[in-house]
C-alpha cells in the first residue's frame, strides 16, 4: 500500500532513468527525479515533470520518497544510497 503523499523518486536522466520517468508518469504515480548537478542545467530534459520536482543529488528529500528506481549508471556504494 502506497503511504499518503510519498514519491516514487527517480534517479538519474539517462535512457533508463526518463524511461522510468515516461512509465511512471502513465500509470499516474506521484514522482521525483534526482540527477546529479544544478537542478536548472537538467531539469528541461524531464519534461512534462515541472522543474519543482526536480532534485539534485545533494538535496534528495528522503522523507518524502516511497520507493527509488536507480539508474544503472548509479553506483551500488554511492554515499547518497
């Protein structure tokens, strides 16, 4: 059962992270991607998803997330996880 106002969050832009983020936002989750880096030098590529549920890496709101889908081009050990 989802918990009331949790985030599936979505880390990384790449192939497998915005394929994620296409297949999350049809079937209707609530979700925010995490990437690396200044949130406004990325966030244009995860359009439809507006820029307030964009975050970098530094600034994961954890208290906020359900679920992560990690990209595989994350690290297993990243200090992050």
């Amino acid at each position: 059962m989802k918990k009331l106002n949790m985030k599936t969050a979505i880390w990384g832009i790449g192939k497998s992270g915005m394929s994620a983020l296409r297949l999350a936002l049809k079937k209707n989750l609530d979700v925010i991607l995490v990437n690396s880096g200044d949130v406004d030098l990325w966030y244009h590529e995860a359009l439809p998803l507006e820029k307030k549920f964009c975050y970098s890496e530094e600034n994961i709101p954890y208290d906020h997330i359900f679920e992560m889908v990690i990209s595989p081009g994350i690290p297993s050990d990243h200090k992050a996880l």
